[in-house]
C-alpha cells in the first residue's frame, strides 16, 4: 500500500518513477512523469490545461469551443513525428528559422485552409495563383513565388520525388533523405517562399523570388559563420543558451570566449515552453553548483523569461520549474 509520499522522492526532488508506474496506468504514469515537480513543494492544485497560465478565461473558453477541439494543442496539418520535431530543433541556422519551420509543422501558418478550420474565412482560393486549396504546402513549395524559388535551385531534383499531401509528410521525408547541408539550404528557400507570398499579397509587391531566397541562404550562412564567434557579455557573468533544445543540452561560455561546461540531461515534457522551462532551471542548477552567481539566461520563451523575472506565480506546470 502506498500513500502520496510515496510517489516522489523529496531527497532528489524527482517523480519516483518506479511507483508511479505500479499505482497508474501507462498513460497516467506518464502524463504524471512528465508533470515537473516545484522545489518549493506547494500544495496541490487544479489547472486549466487549455490556458498558458492555467487560468480559466472566457477567451481561453471560446476558442476552445471554436475549434471544436477537446485538445487545442492538436492542431497539426497531419499530426507531427518525433523525429520530425527533432529535426527541427537540430536543424543548422538561427533560431527565427527554426520557429518558423517548426510553425510550418505544427500547422500555425495563416493559410486559407487553416484559417477556414478556424472559421476565419470561407473560401480557400488562393488568391495569387488561384489554386483551389491553399494549404501550407501549397504556400511553401506549390504557389507562384514558391515555385519560382524551387525550380531555379539545384534541391528541386533530389524533392522531385518527395511526398506532396502535406507539408508534414514532406519534411519528414526531407529529414531522411538529406543531408544536414542540403537541409541549411532547403530550410531557408521555404522560409523566402512564405515571405514572398506575404509580400506581393499584402504589400502588393514586385519582386524576384530568387533573389529573395538567395538572400535567406546568404543571412543563414552568415549566422553559422558569426554562431562560431563568441560576443562579449556581462564581465565574468556565466551564460547559459536553452535555445532550440529538445533532448535538453546546454553550453556555458564565459566572457571572452572559453566554453567552460556543457550539461545534457533526458527530459521528456508535452510542450515547448516547458521544455525551455526545465532547461533554464537545470542551467542555473549546475552553475551554481560550481560557485556561479552571476548569469545571463537566453532563452527563446518569452513567457519563461518573465516568469523568472517577474517571480510569476500561476497554476500551470510551467509555473512549477521556479
């Protein structure tokens, strides 16, 4: 028989996860696993897992009933793969980039298709092209400037054979059929596409789509190349980076340029935000450790910044890692 207690380790301050795994069921077990525990042990709570805060609105309440979704976070162009999430999150440029390949894969782009899945707009004429269905693979690969841009750079005949229903189904297979190179590449041609797109619809503008793709090759490049320099920051102080990270690795270089620790540790969690969460938290956990105090936190999570700062108390998991 086992009591609540029982189910954490107060020592290490961690789920025991043998435990919970005997008292609940594998979901359950899971789910809870996956729930951060505060070192400051407060008392339980209920949260609404459908608001960042885990707050109730009425806002929070009418979406969710717009969607029509028991799960708003399932909105997805055709569901999403772990690898394709990593892919992502390892992918070689900036983090902008990365945002924008993972909205791209996580279905958050304003295209008509879902727009209209959010009862925004009614049809889903593309209104440069006039293809019948605007989807985000239409965006990125299929529409005027997008083509252009694809069919004027050497990728195009290694993609010739790529899935073409979604844009998941093609990043996945741009995953496992090219290289880390040829993705650098690829990435920011989709990235100029939507750029493109927004361009001539909203500002009505003329311009060269290769031109423009070459110029998010050219910025990308450069970023890898100026991502090998180390800038100065606060004297003495410690920086820790949780950009981009999904299996949770962290580097801690010093003012003027030496990597003086790096830190990896397995985390499994349901969202992104609370991946950088857990990650800011481990950070400042091992610089401390080695006598560290003064740091600089860079973090892609504006929400987990002002949490921090703002010494934000809420009823959501995220709230749990401070």
């Amino acid at each position: 028989v086992y009591v609540d207690t029982d189910l954490i380790d107060f020592i290490i301050g961690e789920w025991n996860a043998d435990v919970v795994r005997s008292v609940f069921s594998g979901t359950d077990a899971q789910i809870l696993l996956n729930m951060p525990l505060s070192r400051h042990w407060p008392s339980d709570n209920l949260y609404y897992s459908f608001a960042k805060n885990g707050e109730y609105s009425v806002k929070s309440g009418y979406w969710l009933a717009k969607l029509g979704s028991i799960d708003m976070n399932e909105e997805t162009e055709n569901g999403v793969s772990n690898t394709g999430w990593k892919g992502i999150w390892s992918l070689q440029g900036p983090s902008k980039l990365k945002f924008f390949v993972w909205k791209a894969y996580k279905g958050s782009l304003a295209v008509k298709e879902r727009l209209r899945h959010r009862h925004i707009v009614n049809d889903l004429v593309c209104p440069i092209c006039n293809a019948s269905n605007v989807t985000i693979f239409h965006a990125l690969f299929e529409c005027e400037a997008a083509f252009s841009i694809w069919q004027n750079h050497p990728l195009s005949s290694k993609i010739g054979q790529a899935p073409d229903s979604s844009f998941c189904e093609r990043w996945d297979w741009m995953l496992s059929n090219l290289s880390a190179h040829d993705l650098r590449f690829g990435a920011p041609l989709m990235w100029a596409a939507w750029s493109c797109r927004n361009k001539i619809y909203f500002e009505n503008a003329r311009l060269n789509p290769y031109y423009v793709a070459v110029g998010f090759v050219k910025m990308v490049e450069e970023h890898m190349t100026y991502a090998q320099r180390v800038f100065d920051r606060v004297p003495s102080a410690l920086s820790i980076d949780t950009a981009g990270q999904v299996s949770a690795s962290w580097s801690f270089p010093l003012a003027g340029g030496k990597l003086i620790l790096c830190a990896t540790k397995k985390t499994h969690v349901e969202s992104v935000e609370l991946a950088e969460a857990l990650a800011a938290r481990f950070g400042v956990q091992v610089v401390r450790r080695f006598g560290y105090t003064n740091i600089n936190l860079e973090c892609d999570a504006s929400n987990v910044v002002n949490a921090i700062k703002n010494h934000t108390r809420d009823f959501s998991p995220l709230f749990l890692v401070h």
